[in-house]
C-alpha cells in the first residue's frame, strides 16, 4: 500500500455521510487540557443556547489565546466521550499534510468560514 493509499479513508454511500452534523461554533475559551500534552479543551457556543466542550489534539499547532474568537466547522452529533477524563461532545475539522504518527513535520490548519456567520450554521 502506498502513503497516498492509507491516507484515504474506505468510500461510504451518501445516505451514511448524510448522517453526520457539520456545524459552525465559535471558541469561547481554549486552555490546555490538565490530563494530556497534545490536547487542548475548548468551549464552544454552537448556537444552541447551551455551551459545549471538545477536546482536540491542536496544541502543537495552535496557542489557545489565538483561538478564541475564532469560528470552526464542527461534527456536531459525534457521541460525546471521555478523553483523558474530560469530556469531548464533538469534534473540530481540520486539514493536515501528513498522516497522524509520521515522523515527518506535518501541517494542521482548522476549517473555518470565509466570512463570520452564526454559529449553529450548517454545513453542506
């Protein structure tokens, strides 16, 4: 299997991507996460009246005084879990140059709206 090979996911139909819950939410606060070097734990407004947590593995790449403010695309009906015993209630889009675990230096860029619009905004 070649590098570009493993680094596509299996194809799925149109009625499971349809599933998934893409949202526009808006960092509130962003600090380290107190378990885990790699993570960082966010607070979102997703316009839903009630505030949410994820935890996402950006520490490398983002400080988390430059977050806040900032606008993400978000998997909004991803089951909440437990990560490092705080709990993640979706999860942040965001590009990457290179697979997770290659030694090569690798890229992270967050998905984030041209222009600012409401969160809670779909995706589509």
């Amino acid at each position: 299997m070649t590098q570009t090979e493993s680094f596509f996911k299996p194809q799925i139909t149109f009625d499971e991507f349809a599933k998934v819950d893409l949202r526009i939410a808006t960092i509130t606060q962003a600090e380290p996460h107190p378990n885990a070097d790699r993570l960082l734990r966010l607070q979102l407004d997703d316009g839903s009246g009630e505030p949410r947590q994820i935890c996402a593995g950006i520490k490398g790449y983002y400080d988390p005084e430059q977050l806040v403010g900032r606008q993400i695309v978000i998997v909004a009906n991803l089951a909440p879990r437990k990560i490092r015993g705080e709990e993640s209630r979706g999860m942040l889009l965001a590009a990457s140059d290179a697979p997770k675990g290659e030694n090569a230096e690798r890229k992270v860029v967050l998905l984030t709206p041209m222009s600012a619009i409401d969160p809670g905004s779909t995706v589509s």
